[in-house]
C-alpha cells in the first residue's frame, strides 16, 4: 500500500511538474504581452511587479476586488484586461495573470480580507478652466523651442526631442498673430497639407463656400462668416449643433462671449486666430446708416 | 555734505529693491506656443508630469476634422476626460499614437513633458503672464 501511494506521488510529480511550469511560462508570456507596459515601470501609476508599497493598496481589497479591475478596467487608469494586448485573453487566463503578479508581494496580502469590498466610487470630475481669452498683446518672445517656453520641463528627457515650432513651420507664410503663422493662406497656398482623414491620406473634405454676414450694433462694420475657409479645416458636426445652431437668427453672439471662450472663442482666442484682428472678421462696411423704423 | 551721501546710499538701496521686486513681477511666467493644451487631471496626480499638446505640431500633419471629429475630441476646452486607459484601448491620443500613424505609448515623457503644477487649458493665448484660471477665480474677481 505505502509504497504504491510514494509510486502515485512520484507519478504525480514527474507528470504534473511540467504542466504547471508550462502555465507558469505561460502566464508570464501572458504578462509581458499585456501587463508589462505599465506594470514593470509603473507607468500611469500602475503597481510595479513586486513592489510591495504599490500593491498595498490595490491588494486590500481582496482578490476578488483586483480580478474585478483587471477584467472591467478601473477609472484610474487601468484598462479592461490591460487594453488591445489583452483583449484576446481569456477571463481566466486574466485572474491568472492576477495570481501571478500578486504572488510576487504576497507577504502584503497576508493581511487582506479575501472577498471584494467596496464597489468603485464615481470620481467627481475636475472643474473645467474657463479662461478669459482676448488676445490683445503678442508676448515679447513667440515660437519658443519647447525647452525655453515656460510650460515645458527642461529637466525632461523628452523635451529635448519635441520639433521646435520655429522649425515646424519655417515653410509656412508668417503672421503677425498667433503662431505667428496665417493658417488659412498657408493652406491656400499649399504651404502646409494636412490630412482630412486619419488614415487616407487622398480623402478629401467637403468645402461649402457660403458667407454668413451678421450685422452688429454701432458703427462696427459687419462680420462676413465664411464657410468655405471653416470647412477646409473643419467637419460641420464640430461646430453645429452645439456651439451654433443651424438656423438663421437661433444664436446669439456677443464679443463678451467670444472672449470667455463661447461661440467663436471656443477656438479664436486659443488656437485659431485671436480676437485681437477684428478686421478679419468685421470685415464688410457698412453701407448704409441705421434706418429709424415707425414714426418719431 | 555727510548726511546727503547717506540720504543717497539709501535711496540707492531702495532703488534696487523696488528694481528686484519689479524684476520678479515682470519675470517670466508659463506661456508656451499658441493653442498648447495642458492636460492635468490625471497625470501629475498619478505622479506624472502634465501632458502638453501642441496643436500647431498636429495642424502641419492633419486637419481639425481627424481629431476632433474621427478621434473623439470634444472642441470645448476641458470636455475631455481623458485616461491612459482609453489610450491604451486605442481611443482619442491612441487612434494615432500606436505606433503605426504617429509613434506609441512607450515614448511617455514626450507628452508628459510639463513642469508640475500647471494648471490644465489654453496656454500661449493671454497677455503675457497670466495662466489659466479656473471659474471659480474669474467668478470672484468680479464680486
């Protein structure tokens, strides 16, 4: 009997060894090709592989809890099944993967309850910044190389790679606003060519060449809105329905408005032209002085 | 003579002080190109450095239309809510930034690129000096 039961086991060993090293490789191959992106550096705040500190955590919440994340994604930055490289895994392969990183800090999760604790809270979002955005004065110093403007890191390794703007576009006619570049002749004149489709590099966008004139109050001349420079930049559903609605007389626009980042401000003002031009959008004259409607 | 001298070395002194402090008023302050974008609701709180999108960088490559139509970028200002969760999953930056249009995700400091604390939204289009603000700021100045 003894000895039949030591020949089971050695069987057992001999056979069942292999198995459970080849899923073992498995799983790591499971994790390179998914995981490993975030969790050997620790990108986006993702737990490093064995590092107890991180996995604290994420760990306390049970392994139900972490199957749960690595599965459905968490709002903080995990993505379900650790996104396109995992998304041919299977549920159980996932769980584990789970395993497999959370038996590296395993002394961590000694202390951790087994079941899922609470369910994932809804963060609530970030105050949107709502700036106010004439234009009035150019800054001193424009197209600043990425290292010198001011926003950038120069610490950064990164940084040092960025195209300064002053290179990008050399080629394209210079202005004296904005990127101090004229967008719109620049395309005209077949300066710059961008794509109107992310992947066709011939699609083409349909141009509507038709003026809006709006009339304003006083004596400033009127605002000729033209489609057609709008539309070779632009799609209509980015503009209508909602920032302007697609009807005669349905939108009311205000400088004021403009220029805390409505209508026309939600792009003049930021990133195309600003409003210090007035010109360029109160471009027609006014021909005739106001008429006085009805009787005095 | 004596106290005239000493009368001058101090307004000398006061000179300089009012020199040094009009220096760090008017030193320069965040600016960057014209229609940078700082994205900072995720990054610096989960210990990264703040995204900084150009858009005259993308402009030279490809219409409004691709991102802000194709790729899922709402135009307002701060609509967006964007993580590298959805990245990952191929949605807004990762329509192109996988490695096939434009280059992947494993090249990170190239967008998070910003100095800590930068507040997100429209920088290079104020006055020279003044960053973006929240709401609120705006709401108070003016009560």
């Amino acid at each position: 009997m003894e000895i039949k039961n030591i020949i089971t086991t050695i069987f057992l060993g001999v056979v069942l060894a292999p198995v459970a090293l080849a899923q073992q490789v498995e799983v790591k191959a499971a994790y390179d090709k998914a995981c490993a992106i975030c969790h050997m550096t620790g990108n986006g705040g993702a737990p490093r592989l064995g590092d107890p500190a991180a996995w604290k955590e994420p760990v306390s919440g049970g392994l139900g809890r972490l199957y749960k994340s690595a599965l459905e994604g968490t709002p903080k930055g995990m993505p379900a099944k650790g996104g396109v490289d995992g998304r041919s895994l299977t549920d159980n392969e996932v769980r584990a993967v789970v395993d497999f990183m959370v038996d590296k800090v395993r002394d961590v999760l000694k202390d951790a309850p087994e079941t899922a604790s609470s369910m994932a809270t809804a963060k609530p979002l970030a105050p949107i910044n709502f700036n106010f955005n004439r234009m009035l004065r150019q800054t001193a110093k424009r197209n600043l190389a990425p290292a010198d403007d001011g926003i950038h890191d120069p610490a950064n390794d990164g940084t040092a790679l960025l195209q300064p703007p002053l290179q990008g576009m050399a080629e394209l006619v210079r202005s004296n606003f904005g990127n101090n570049t004229d967008w719109v002749v620049s395309l005209e004149s077949k300066k710059v060519t961008p794509r109107w489709e992310r992947t066709n590099a011939m699609a083409e966008g349909i141009v509507m060449d038709l003026n809006i004139v709006r009339v304003p109050k006083g004596s400033m001349p009127n605002v000729v809105f033209p489609h057609k420079q709008h539309t070779e930049w632009l799609e209509c559903s980015n503009c209508h329905p909602a920032i302007f609605i697609p009807q005669k007389g349905a939108n009311q626009i205000s400088m004021p408005l403009i220029m805390l980042g409505q209508k026309c401000g939600v792009c003049h003002g930021k990133v195309a032209f600003p409003v210090s031009q007035c010109a360029k959008c109160h471009s027609q004259k006014k021909e005739l002085p106001p008429k006085v409607v009805g009787k005095l | 003579m004596t106290t005239e001298k000493r009368k001058l070395k101090v307004l000398s002194k006061l000179w300089l002080l009012m020199l040094a402090i009009g220096m760090t008023l008017v030193a320069p302050m965040a600016r960057g190109e014209y229609g940078d974008v700082v994205l900072n609701k995720q990054a610096e709180k989960e210990g990264m450095r703040p995204v900084i999108f150009p858009h005259w960088f993308h402009r030279l490559r490809f219409t409004c239309n691709v991102c802000h139509n194709e790729n899922g970028f709402k135009m307002r200002a701060g609509s967006n809510d964007i993580t590298m969760a959805d990245i990952v999953d191929g949605k807004f930056c990762g329509m192109c930034h996988n490695n096939e249009i434009a280059w992947g995700l494993e090249y990170c400091h190239r967008c998070h690129s910003g100095l800590n604390g930068l507040a997100g939204g429209f920088y290079g289009s104020q006055a020279p000096g003044t960053g973006p603000q929240p709401m609120d700021a705006l709401q108070k100045r003016r009560h």
